[in-house]
C-alpha cells in the first residue's frame, strides 16, 4: 500500500542556499521512494514531500533519511516536524 512522509523544517536565516544544497547532493535512489518534492510554505519555512511504495519500504529507509537530516541539522532553527503514514483515500 502506498505511504507518504512530509516534514517540515523551519530554517535559520541566511542558510536557506546550505539547506537546499544538501538536498540537492542527496542520492535519494533508495528502494520503494517513489517521487519527493520540496516547497516552501513560507519564509524561511520548507516542507518535503515523499511518496513510497509501502510503509516498510519507508520505515527501512530511515537510517537514510536521518543521515541526510545530519548533514544539514545546522542550518535548522528548531526541531523538525515528520509525518507519515499509508494511504487511506486516493481521490485523484
């Protein structure tokens, strides 16, 4: 069943490049991510957008996505907001 993730993150001022950049070097060719997207909700505000193919394919790639938050927690103000969880509805 399909799973999505999202977190947000609030980013300090001035680091908005260095917490792109880190996303962008990421090799995110990991099993079962399907697509993710990053927007920004706002100023200095982001959110990540994950769809996987299942939630353990999402759950096993955790040690991925932490090591990933690692390199560039500094340029977060404030912890991260995750969640996730499989879908329920497809409406479109």
């Amino acid at each position: 069943m399909t799973a999505f993730n999202a977190v947000r993150f609030k980013v300090k001022p001035g680091m908005e490049q260095d917490f792109l950049d880190a996303h962008r070097s990421v090799d995110r060719d990991w099993p079962g991510l399907r697509h993710v997207n990053m927007i920004q909700t706002g100023e200095g505000s982001y959110c990540i957008i994950g769809e996987w193919d299942s939630m353990d394919a999402m759950a096993a790639a955790r040690p991925f996505m932490i090591a990933t938050l690692d390199s560039f927690r500094y340029t977060l103000d404030g912890d991260t907001d995750p969640v996730s969880g499989p879908v329920v509805l497809e409406l479109k």
